[in-house]
C-alpha cells in the first residue's frame, strides 16, 4: 500500500497533466497492490537493505511503518532457493555459472532480469531443479514464477508513472479495411488482398511487435489503393464524399484540388495535413493533369500518394523531445481512442474535438465512448477484440470438427457460433453491463438452429430465423456465458472428440489467465488403444492417466474443470452418455471445492470472478495500446481492476479508466522508447 | 543455340504433365505462348537454376520414411512409394540433423528455424527473431535482382490466431520458413489467385501505368524518408521495412522499363492463361495444386528462380478425414504413441504429400527448356521440420532433393550421412548450386558434395 500511494503521488509531480486530479482520485479508489507479493518491498524497507539508497517518496516524509504479513513472500522464495537451488548454484562450485545466493536483495534481482527470465522460464518448465534431484510441485513451480515475475512489476511500479513502450504500429488488415471504408465511404473490403498478420503481445494480431511488413506488402499497398480508389470513382455517393470542392467559377481547379486532397489527407493521417505535405500530393495531380487525366482522375491518382504514405499506414505520432514522458496531444489521442474501440480513423465529430483539444477533457471523451460503443461501428472491434481473446475466430477455418461425425456442422453453424460471443460483447459494450456476465449469464444469442441446439423451448425471440437474437434463459439453465457456449466448447475439443484437458486448460488459460505450464518432453499421451478404450468413458482414462504421478500434479488442476463441462460434446451439444455410459460431470478443484454439474462448476468460477476482471484488464488493456504489456503496466492493470470492482464490473468504467491512465494519457520520450529488442531468451 | 528450334510447349504436353488424375480448370485452359522471335538473339544457351524448398509439417512415422539400401541401388520406402516414377530424379538425404531447432518447444522453433538452421527467440512477440536468414533468402539476396520477383513465398494456411501461451511463441514464428532478416520473416501468399495476379503483374507491367506507380512511389519515399527523421531507432527500423519493400517494388519497375535482368529469356509468358477463381478452394488437394502450379508458372516464365511452400502451418491440424483410411486431422495423428492404427493413418499423411510432391515433379520433368526439362535445371527439396511426430525429434529430417541443378547433382541416390551430419551442410551446397556461395551457413562444417 505504502509503495503504490507514492507511485501514484510522485505521479502528481507531472506539472503539464492535465488530468492528473481524476486519475489520483481514480487510482485510489480502490485497494491498491492487495496481493501479498506486496510486502516484500515492506521487508526490505523496513530491514534497509544495503543497496537500497533512498526512500520513494518524493517529498521526503517518513515512511509509513511496514507491516510485515504472513507469509512472506521474500522469506518464502529465499527458503525455496536455499531448500532447492542452492546446494548447486551457490559461491565457488557454482552450476552453470550462476551463483543465485548473491542476488540477497530485490535491488540485484531487478538490476539482472535476464537472467532471472531465464530462471523464472526454467523453473516453471520443469526443467530445474534437474531430474536427479527432488522436484517441484507444480504449484510451487507456478507461484515462483509469479513472484519473480511480480519482483519486476512492483520495481516498476516505483517512482513516477510509467506510460511504457510506444511502439511504432501499422495497421492490421482489419484496421487498413475499416479506415479505407471510412475515409471512401464504401463498402468494399479493399485489405481483402494483404497478406494475414499473426498476433503478438497479449494474443491479438494489432500488436505492433508483430506487424512486420514484408516486400510484398509495399505492392499490396499499392493495388490495394487503387482498387479502392476505382470501386469509390464509380460510386456516386463515395465521390460526393470526397470532392467536397470542385473548380467553379470562384475556385481553380489547382485550388480545388488542393482542398480536396488536403480535407482527405488530413483524414487519412488523422491529423491535419501539412502545407508540405499537401504540395507534395498537388505534385502528383499536377503529373496526371499533364498526361491529359480528367480534373477527378487527377485527384484521385493524387489520393494513390495518401493511401500508400506510411503517414497513412503507421499510427504515427509526434516525437517526444527529452527524457520526460509527455502528455498526449489532442489527434493522437483521438486516434487511440478511435482505433481501439472502431479500429478506424477518427470521425467528424471526433476530428472537431481533437481540434479545439476538447477531446482530451474527461467528460468530453466519456461521452465520446458513450457515443462511439452504441454506434454500429463498434462491431469490428469487438468481432477482433472476442473473437481472438476466446479463439472463437478459427472456428469453420482452422477449427473445424470432424465432417463424418457431426453432419450438422455446416458453414452457418459455424458462423452462429463465431457470431454468438460477438453479440454478447457487443449487448454489454453498448448497455454498459457487467463483465461478469461474460461469465454468467441469464440470456444467450441464438438463431433458430442454436435455439434447438441448446435444447431452449420458453422465450423463443419472434420471427426467430438465421440471424441472432437475444433469448432470457429459464432459471438454473446450463447456458449463460462464454465458458457454455457452442462456440469455446467447440474450440476446446478435438475434431472428433471432447477434450477436458483442452478444456480445462481452455478455462484456466481464456478465462482465468492461469495456464498450466506445458506438459513434460515426451511424455506418453492418452492411449486411444482399442483394448485401453473398450468399456471406459474418456473420465475413466484420463483418470487412469493420471496415476502417472509425473502427469498428475498438472492435470489435477486441468481436468476436473473439463470433467465439469463433460455434459457438452465436441460441438457443445447436451449429452448425458460418452461412450454408451452416463457422464459424471463432478469435480473436485485442488483447491478442494467440489461441484456436481457445470453450473456449480460456473459459480466456483464465478467465486474467482477478481482474478477473471485482471486478465480480461490485461487482455482489454493489450488491445487498446496494440502492444504486450510491460512490468509497469500491470500498476494499471491493478489499479483498474480496484477500480471497476468498486463500480460493480461495468464495463464503460473499465474502458474510461484506460483511457485515463497512463498508457493511453502519457507518451514515453522517443529517443529513450524502450528498443523492441530487450528481453533475451533461449540460452 | 537457338532454342526456338526445339520443340516448344504444346498445350497436351502440359496437361499431359499436369497428370491424368486432376485436370484442374485452371491448368486445363492454359496456353503457353511461344517466345518472341526477336528476342531470340540475346537467349544464352545456358538457363539458370532454380530452387523450390516445399515444406511439411508435423514429421513422418520414422520407420516408415527411410528407403532400404544405400548409394543408386536403394529400395523406396512405403512414404516415399509415389517417387517412384522419379527415383532417378531424387537424393534421399539421411541423418541430417537441425542442431539449433532441438531445444524450445516441440514445433515452432523446428518450423521457424528450418531453414535459417539457428535458434528464434522464446516469446509471444516484443523480441521476435529468428537469429538468421533463411537458405532461400540468402539466395535470393545474391540473384533476387535477375528476375522480377526475388522469390515467391506460398502457403495454405493463414497465420494461426493468438499466441501459444503454454509454450511461450507467437504462432507467428509457426506460419514462416522464410526469413530475409532476423526480425523479418516473409509474409505468404495463401490466395491461389492473388498469388497468381502477383506473379503475372510483377513479370508483366508495363508502359503508363508504370511509370505512374513510379511517381506515387517517389512520394512514398519521400514521405517515408521524412518520417524516418522523427523516430526512434526501433520505429525507424519498422519504417525502413516498408521502405525497402517500397524500394524493391521500385527495382522491379526500373528493371522492367530498362529491360534488365538475366539476358535469358524464358520458354514461356503468361498470355491466355486463365486465373484460379476468386476463391481459395475448399478441398486441400485443389488448393495445394493450384500452389504447386503458381510456383511451376512462376519458374517457367522465370519470374523468380526460388520459392518455398508451407503445406501447413506448424501444429497444423488440418482434418483428413477426406483422405481414404483417415479419419482424424493431421497434428493429432502425428501424436501415434506407436499405435497401429494411427501409424496407418499418419504414413498415409505422409504420402499423400508425397503425392503433391510428385505431382510437382512430374511437371516439371514434363516442361522443356532448350535440352533440359524445368527439372534437370532445377533443385526441389522437401523436409519436415521434425523426424517423429512423436517425439518431436529434429534428427534424422526426413528430406528429399529432387532434380539436377542444371547438371551440378547426381541424383539416383540414397546418401547416409554419419549421425549428426547438418542440415546446413546441404543448404551450404544448395547455395553453391544457385550461384549463391557462402563459406558458412548456420552451423554448417562443410559443403555435401552432391555430385557423384
């Protein structure tokens, strides 16, 4: 507690924040850093360790006394290294080269991360301690990690507020599509021919650490304007958008030109274009006027120069001269805000209070957002945002079940089942519900097929036929949030089979954000034998399975969870028999919880519903900033978490409070923007 | 010598090489035009070497990949059983190993490292490297500049979704084998008929609208070069990838208009053919066709000399269902735990490829070019990442190299390698073939000599 009020006081110390008032009311709103990991800055504080040169607190006041709880993590990671690490990695006989007894104090552990990356990766893995020695439980394992893990973002968390890298970003595919549709007018998917960009960071593909471009995207770029650009020429409609201005008796064609290249850069850049870079552009319609083009085909092969421009094509923001982070500038912030909840440019509107600097006001871009998530234009966000947090995305492409065995599986199944979460999001997005409903539910988005699928019978919406429609669920029904729907069961399961395992993992991972470390080198996999088969369910085998006690300790967690949604088949149909024997969907959790069915299994989940909120912050948090987060990012995630808790899970509460922090507030000085190659890895 | 003399493309010898088993649409009404008679003066005798790497994931079942017999009297193994009209034709390499892939994860550090032959980088996207260039890249970095395309990079599935949280990789590393730079890997082409537009514009373009995408490209630059101004160092290098894709659109424009290049012409052009259809087929077989023909479209005009083709991502688990005797998707069986059944299934996985892999052979044989056929002058290798899908193992690769090299590789042959020999030593003498040498590749020893 103490650490985190300095951080965020010392934060205050910004004097051109213009918002600094709401995000320190903000920030402690809530319990901040509950997490015990907390006190071992309050052991070192209080113990004043060697290195530790002076207090965090800015203004010179005592620190508050440290209350040491129990247990401490510090001691209770020390006791683990001395039990397990140390009789090898210790002064001169030392494996490897590491002595880990030196590093006796945060101070040396932060001032080496690769290296404590390197144990952090090796202890989760299994791989250490080594096989001849005593092993590490699994959670022992897990909970190492994190505490090394949570050294490193309480250190961080330390000092002034930090808005963490700004990587340079490219458009996505999808962002390049809805900017070109916004900027023409049209309909047309014109990213349709770019090459599909993979995800980075925290799992989406707007990461810019993985929008690479490739030679072939410089060509693609250019087809693709002008294919666009062609589809909006023939279009009526799309060119009155464009030429806002046409030569007359009062204007020149060159003016003209001018103010309808300038009004659509500006718009392309998401910022008002330069002088410069408006002659620039005039130059080109000045070529094509020469080679005898019309006034119109003149301009339009001048737009070819804006939608091709890396202006255009990169989120690009201005430089941040010397070694201070600076508040964001009024288009910038537009544009992050517009990107994150349209993946498009700005609009008019929002364009107007970027430029008289209104929209960096809390309470003018709280209505924006209002605005912004009850305009249809949200869908593409959320369609991305849902679609690649659950995996629900794949579903009909890479994930597809087996054709022989499920032959009502067809291409709108399929769509219903990617479309399902998306409506969902939407509905909470728009009516400002709670996050928890995510989890839990007293309505489903179904069509006429689904409907049936989910085996519902009262409340069936009118006129019920391929689209989705919202359904209010009879009381104690089995449906209700993602973990249920079709669509996750479907991409938890084999194409043949279900899976508690994947399963499991699927809930631990997508929801919880706990996965299990991978399973150990070459280990032998269920048997699908017949012999091993004959007269089992797949519970009965895996629990065979897991007598192996080097598969146990992880599949104790995994799954029973599974086991929990065994009432679902591969495609997430009711069933009561595997295999001709009836399902026994109880569970007990290592935690010792047990439940019955998936329901119980849905209110244990939901007793978790805080650790849920943090790692659907870091997923929301990871897609509003286009990046993997950073050590000093999980202060917001924190932070954020506190704070929509105290506001009974809205969602709208969450998104403001990213926008307020300051990630999205602050831009870190270019010179000193943390390079994309810092973490080292495989050695 | 002049190569109009010789019999030239006839439109059954395609489809002869096209095989009787699939006449696709597309191929059924393509024409290959004759070369330009006045061009026929500068045509050196010689054509150059080309090189395709096809790529399969998931391994093969090790007992049922390796052929009996050593040197040019060796016995095809039930995998490699469709080579059979070509074992004259193929190098069966064993006991190559990827030294640097053998740590990580079981797939993408094999799949990303393949053919850079080095270890990628463990995370989800911040500090993506391969720590390498990759074979082809190398390649085409020296003979890139002779034809319009530098090389074609074609694949059937899109890059997977998310980041494989429990191993720790981006699936970006999973979706390319081609690597131009550490931090650059080669986006594929995934769209039979965007792949085609692609290849036929780059060798086609001309006149006005070339020297107008010249223009819009000079301001691109300009703007890019401005830009480049105000960033930091890591953004810079973000900028400058677009910019060097901008400036080799431009090279291949200036190579157009001046005429540059290689002084050989190619046999055939692109007029009359007909493009693939506007969508990416549904069934795996057509789409993988349609590939392997873009890349033999691709040789024969000479609009590159190198590309690589991803039957699957890593961890791909296209369904196989369709496939006779299989029933399930392609990753899960390669998990067999050496059950009978699944073995079956796995090896007939492993065939079918094979199958393509034939196709691709059959041809090219089929296509002449002066004396040769498009085979002799070229290298076509196929490898998996892994030896055992089981065991996720990067010894003993099953690889293949097909074709002459112009006359530089004695095929026939069964060639066993002393355990632990590099896979880089092959890339090292691929290289030498292309015209591309290098003193050291990876964790390469020394060049495989690939002529008897």
């Amino acid at each position: 507690m103490t650490i985190a009020r300095k951080s965020i006081g010392s934060f205050l110390d910004i004097p051109s924040f213009s918002l600094r008032t709401t995000w320190f009311a903000f920030a402690l709103a809530g319990s901040i850093y509950a997490t015990d990991t907390t006190s071992l800055f309050a052991q070192q504080t209080a113990a004043a360790t060697d290195l530790r040169t002076e207090s965090p607190e800015p203004n010179g006041s005592p620190p508050e006394p440290a209350i040491a709880p129990t247990p401490d993590p510090w001691l209770k990671a020390t006791a683990l290294l001395e039990q397990h690490c140390y009789c090898c990695h210790e002064g001169e006989q030392k494996e490897g080269g590491l002595d880990l007894k030196k590093y006796d104090s945060i101070e040396r552990i932060v001032a080496d991360r690769p290296m404590w990356d390197t144990v952090r990766r090796r202890v989760l893995a299994g791989e250490m301690p080594p096989r001849d020695h005593e092993p590490l439980p699994v959670e022992l394992r897990q909970w190492f990690a994190e505490w090394v893990q949570n050294v490193f973002r309480e250190f961080a968390c330390q000092g002034k507020p930090q808005p963490g890298p700004n990587p340079l970003r490219r458009l996505n595919r999808n962002q390049y599509s809805n900017s070109i549709r916004d900027l023409l007018g049209i309909h047309f998917d014109a990213g349709h021919s770019l090459p599909i960009d993979g995800a980075g960071g925290e799992g989406f593909d707007n990461a810019a650490e993985t929008l690479f471009l490739s030679p072939i995207h410089g060509e693609k770029y250019l087809e693709a304007a002008k294919e666009a650009l062609d589809y909006s020429a023939k279009d009526e409609s799309s060119r009155r958008l464009i030429f806002h201005k046409l030569p007359d008796a009062n204007t020149t064609p060159v003016d003209a030109a001018k103010a309808v290249i300038g009004r659509f850069a500006s718009r392309a850049f998401r910022r008002p274009a330069s002088d410069a870079e408006i002659e620039n552009l005039l130059k080109l319609y000045q070529t094509a006027m020469q080679r005898k083009s019309s006034f119109e085909q003149a301009v339009y092969y001048a737009l070819q120069g804006v939608l091709v421009s890396p202006q255009f094509l990169f989120l690009v923001e201005p430089t941040v001269p010397g070694s201070e982070a600076q508040p964001i500038d009024p288009y910038s912030f537009a544009a992050r805000l517009s990107y994150f909840l349209w993946d498009s440019i700005p609009d008019q509107e929002l364009r107007d209070r970027a430029a008289d600097g209104s929209i960096l006001k809390e309470d003018v871009y709280r209505d924006q957002v209002v605005r912004m998530l009850n305009s249809p234009k949200v869908r593409p966000m959320a369609e991305s945002f849902i679609g690649q947090w659950l995996g629900t995305r794949e579903i009909g492409r890479r994930i597809k079940p087996d054709s022989k065995l499920f032959l009502k599986f067809d291409d709108e199944l399929a769509a219903a089942f990617r479309e399902e979460p998306v409506l969902m999001f939407q509905h909470i997005l728009k009516e400002n519900r709670s996050l928890i409903e995510l989890i839990d539910s007293d309505y489903v988005f179904v069509n006429s097929e689904t409907f049936r699928f989910y085996g519902l019978k009262e409340n069936r919406p009118e006129n019920l036929v391929q689209n989705l429609e919202k359904c209010q669920l009879p009381p104690g029904h089995l449906r209700g949030g993602v973990i249920t729907m079709a669509g996750p069961l479907t991409v938890s399961s084999y194409p043949n089979r279900t899976s508690p395992v994947l399963r499991g993992k699927w809930v631990l991972e997508t929801i919880l954000g706990a996965a299990p470390p991978p399973p150990p080198p070459n280990i032998e996999p269920l048997s699908e034998k017949p012999e091993d088969k004959a007269g089992k369910t797949l519970r009965q085998r895996l629990e065979l399975h897991r007598q192996n006690p080097a598969c146990a300790s992880c599949h104790a967690t995994l799954d029973p969870i599974g086991f929990g949604l065994e009432h679902f088949d591969s495609i997430g149909r009711y069933r009561d028999k595997d295999n001709g024997l009836p399902i026994d969907a109880s569970g007990q959790l290592t935690s010792g919880e047990t439940f019955q069915n998936a329901l119980e299994l849905k209110k244990l989940v939901l007793q978790r519903k805080d650790q849920f909120v943090r790692h659907f912050t870091v997923k929301m948090l990871g897609y509003a900033l286009g990046r993997g987060l950073v050590d000093s990012d999980y202060c917001i995630v924190d932070q954020l978490v506190a704070d929509v808790k105290e506001h009974d899970y809205k969602i709208q509460r969450l998104i403001l409070g990213i926008l307020r922090s300051p990630a999205m507030q602050l831009r870190p000085p270019s010179e000193i923007t943390p390079p994309l190659n810092t973490q080292t890895s495989n050695q | 010598m002049n190569i109009l003399k010789n019999k030239s493309l006839s439109r059954r010898t395609l489809l002869r090489g096209a095989g009787a088993a699939l006449a696709l649409p597309w191929l059924e009404a393509m024409q290959i035009r004759k070369l330009l008679g006045s061009e026929q003066e500068n045509v050196p005798a010689k054509a150059p070497v080309r090189m395709a790497v096809l790529f399969m994931p998931n391994g093969v079942p090790p007992k049922k990949w390796t052929p009996e017999g050593e040197g040019a009297d060796f016995k095809l193994s039930p995998i490699l059983e469709p080579l059979a009209p070509f074992q004259k034709d193929i190098l069966v390499l064993t006991q190559l190993w990827n030294k640097n892939s053998d740590s990580g994860d079981g797939h993408y550090v094999k799949t990303a490292g393949l053919l850079t032959s080095t270890t990628i980088n463990k995370t989800v996207g911040v500090d993506l490297n391969c720590n390498g260039v990759s074979m082809d890249q190398v390649a085409a970095q020296k003979i890139g500049h002779l034809t319009p395309l530098p090389s074609i990079e074609l694949g059937i599935e899109p890059v997977a979704v998310g980041i494989d949280g429990v191993v720790g990789y981006t699936r970006v590393y999973g979706a390319h084998i081609a690597w131009r730079g550490p931090t650059s890997p080669l986006a594929k082409e995934i769209h039979p008929r965007l792949a085609y537009e692609r290849i036929v514009r780059a060798g086609g373009q001309g006149g006005d609208s070339l020297q107008a995408d010249r223009s819009v490209l000079d301001r691109v630059m300009e703007d890019a070069k401005q830009l480049q101004g105000q960033l930091g160092a890591n953004d810079r290098r973000r900028v400058d990838e677009y910019l060097q894709s901008v400036r080799s659109l431009e090279q291949r424009m200036d190579r157009l208009a001046n005429h540059q290049g290689d002084p050989w012409k190619p046999r055939a052009s692109y007029d009359g053919m007909t493009q693939p259809g506007e969508k990416i087929p549904d069934k795996h077989l057509e789409h993988c066709r349609l590939m392997i023909d873009l890349m033999v479209l691709a040789f024969q005009t000479d609009t590159t000399r190198i590309a690589t083709f991803m039957f699957g991502n890593s961890v791909s688990n296209i369904n196989f269902a369709w496939l006779d005797g299989v029933s399930d998707a392609h990753h899960s069986l390669s998990h067999h735990q050496n059950e009978e059944d699944k073995l079956r299934q796995y090896e007939r996985i492993a065939k079918w490829h094979m199958e393509q892999y034939a196709y691709m052979l059959e041809r090219m044989k089929s296509l002449r070019e002066g004396e040769q056929s498009l085979l002799e002058n070229s290298m076509v290798m196929f490898g998996s990442d892994l030896r055992d899908g089981n065991a996720h193992d990067p010894h003993n690769l099953p690889i293949v190299l097909a074709g002459q090299g112009g006359g530089r590789i004695t095929t026939g042959r069964h060639l066993i390698y002393l355990r632990n020999t590099p896979l880089a030593n092959l890339y090292l003498s691929m290289l030498d073939v292309m015209g591309a040498p290098v003193e050291q590749f990876a964790d390469s020893k020394e060049k495989i000599p690939l002529q008897a």
